[in-house]
C-alpha cells in the first residue's frame, strides 16, 4: 500500500518506515524537520520537508503520489512544554492535524492511523489500562490527543473516515542495526538519560520520586520498543477496508517497570554503574502506568517481540554505541 508518514523523520515515525518496508508497503514521507532529522529516513524515499497543516500542498501530495492510508506520528510531545505554552500544542497537535484531516477528505483519501497516547486517560482507576477507561487527560499534551481522537470519531460517522488510533504507553528502543534510534533535543526520556548516565555524558540520573505506593517506591511505566509499536500500526491496515471503521488499542507490553529497575537494567547491558540521585517527585506523573493490550493481541495478531525491559535497552545501548551523538544533523 502506498502510505504517507506524516512525522516519518520523527522518532516513532522513522522505525514505522523502515517496518512498512518489511511489511512490503510503499512509504513517502512528510515532516517539517521541526523536531525530525532528515538522516533517519534513507535518502532514496520520496520525502516532502512540508507542514502538516498546509492543506494545499498536502493535498497536492496525497494526489500526486496517490497515496491510499496516512500515518500521522507528527505531534508534539513535550507534556512539560504543553503546560506552559499550550498554544503552540493546541496549534501544531490539533489545528494542523485537522487541516491534515481536510486535506484528505480533499483529495478522498479515507484512511488514517493515528498515534495517540496513554496520558488521554490521564490517572486511571484501575490497572492494567483497558480501552474502555474514561479519559481525562492532566495535561494539555494528552488533551490535545482525546481531542484528534473525537475529531477521528466525528468524521468517521460523518464522512466515512476509517481509522484506528493507538494509546502507546512508554515507547523505547531503538531498531536492532542500531542504524536509527531516539535523538530527542531536549531529551526527557528516562532509558536515553540513563544510559547517558552510564556513559558519563551526564553527571547522574535523578529518580524523581522514591515514596511512592509501588513496590521499590519509585514509579512505574510500561516501556514498550518503537517496532513493536510500528508492527501493531501496519497490522491494523486490514481493519480500515470498511468505511468509518473505527478502532482503538492500547499498546504496552503490560508488565510493568520502575524507575529503578531501568537503572538495573542499563547497568546490566552496558556493564557500567549509574550514578544515581534520589530527586522530588515530578510534578503531574501518575505512580503506576500500564496498559492492557489484549485487544490488540486479539483482534490484530499482535505479539510483542522485545518483552522485557533488557531486550529493549539492548537495542537503545546498541544506538547509542553506534551514534553517541546521535544524528548530528542539527546546524
Ligand atoms: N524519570 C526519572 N528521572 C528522569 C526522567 C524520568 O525518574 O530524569 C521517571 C519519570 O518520573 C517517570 C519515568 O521515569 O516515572 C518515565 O519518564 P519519561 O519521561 O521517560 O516518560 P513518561 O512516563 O513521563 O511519559
């Protein structure tokens, strides 16, 4: 299938590249390079440095390439950030993606998968996380989400969009070449600061929190490896053939791990110590985060590969070793 990656420079969105090609699919891709590097996707893919949110061109793309399904992993995602300057997350998370969803209908292109996240259910009331929870995100970041996914919901019924939308919980990892890999500028993401912690690019890593009501007291999140998720994405293509399907999933590998147990774990493959910091709490981060993935399992044959937390720093350690710096390709 002919498929526009909307954000396919992007972290999650350059690994779904590289599997739609496995999968025998024909990716083009489209992102801004806002926050993508332009040397994660090969040189030899059509590649549009477009906004999402320029419905004309957009539209002149999905024509001129016809292109059958859109992937849009082009948010931003910053839940800091999107506390203190909700308008750019508003803008670029919502406003842009409508005009993306426009700009489909414009040229009949009825298909869309879309990356949402678990922070829409916001602290749940139970765990593991099932699709059905009520969602009532604490941030505007997963706000901005919940708000695509009514979007999603309103035009389906009303112009036959089909879509499947999937909550990650803690995306991770890195493909096992360790050609690709997480190159965040500013990183927040616990597994790249542990491991720059090991290496001594950073002084330590702070745990930000040790009292809370979870077995080592600090909290606990679902790490799931970006291929995983790319796989899940691609094997719900088959589900959009009806018009105004609509589907949604959690994808986490449901077992859960805590801050400390990371640390373990990087040690363990890098065979270096991490200087460790016992911090305050993070404002806003729930203790426990876990999803419940049997519906995707059912209903798309998922089965996730990287099932334990090593297997997935094996692959982030196998990155980092081979691009310390990661892509190098900011001026
Ligand atoms: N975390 C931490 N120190 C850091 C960064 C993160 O203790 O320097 C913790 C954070 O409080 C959370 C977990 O690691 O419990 C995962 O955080 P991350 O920012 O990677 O993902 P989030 O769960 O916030 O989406």
């Amino acid at each position: 299938m002919k498929v526009l990656v909307v954000g396919g420079a992007g972290y999650i969105g350059s690994h779904c590249v590289r599997q739609l090609i496995a999968a025998g699919h024909d990716p083009v891709i489209l992102d801004n390079l806002a926050y993508g590097h332009r040397k994660a996707v090969a040189p030899e893919l059509p590649f549009y440095d477009v906004n999402l949110g320029d419905r004309e061109k957009v539209k002149a793309i999905l024509e001129d390439e016809a292109i059958e399904l859109v992937m849009h992993f082009a948010a931003f995602c910053y839940v800091g950030e999107s506390v203190t300057e909700p308008v750019k997350y508003y803008e670029n998370n919502v406003v842009a993606t409508l005009r993306l969803l426009e700009a489909m209908m414009d040229a009949n292109v009825t298909k869309f998968v879309f990356s949402s996240t678990c922070a829409t259910f916001g602290v749940p009331d139970r765990l593991p996380m099932t699709e059905d929870l009520p969602q009532a995100p604490i941030n505007p970041y997963g706000q901005t989400k919940l708000d695509v996914e009514n979007i999603l919901k309103s035009l389906s019924h009303a112009h036959g969009l089909s879509f499947a939308a999937f909550r990650y919980f803690n995306a991770a990892g890195a493909s096992e070449d360790g050609l690709i890999g997480e190159d965040h500028d500013p990183e927040t993401h616990l597994i790249p600061l542990v491991i720059d912690a090991a290496v001594g690019k950073r002084e330590n890593i702070k745990i930000f929190g040790t009292d809370y009501d979870t077995p080592d007291g600090t909290c606990l999140r679902d790490y799931v490896h970006v291929d995983d998720l790319s796989r899940a994405h691609i094997a719900a293509f088959d589900k959009l053939d009806q018009p105004g399907a609509q589907h949604f999933y959690n994808l986490g590998t449901g077992t859960p791990n805590s801050v400390r147990e990371v640390i373990q774990a990087v040690e363990k493959v890098t065979g270096k110590k991490v200087p460790v910091v016992e911090a305050e709490r993070r404002p806003g981060d729930p203790p426990a985060l876990y999803a419940d993935s049997k519906k995707a399992k059912a209903e798309l044959g998922w089965e996730v590969k990287f099932d334990t937390i090593e297997k997935i720093v094996e692959t982030a350690w196998a990155w980092h070793s081979a691009k310390p710096e990661g892509y190098q390709d900011r001026g």
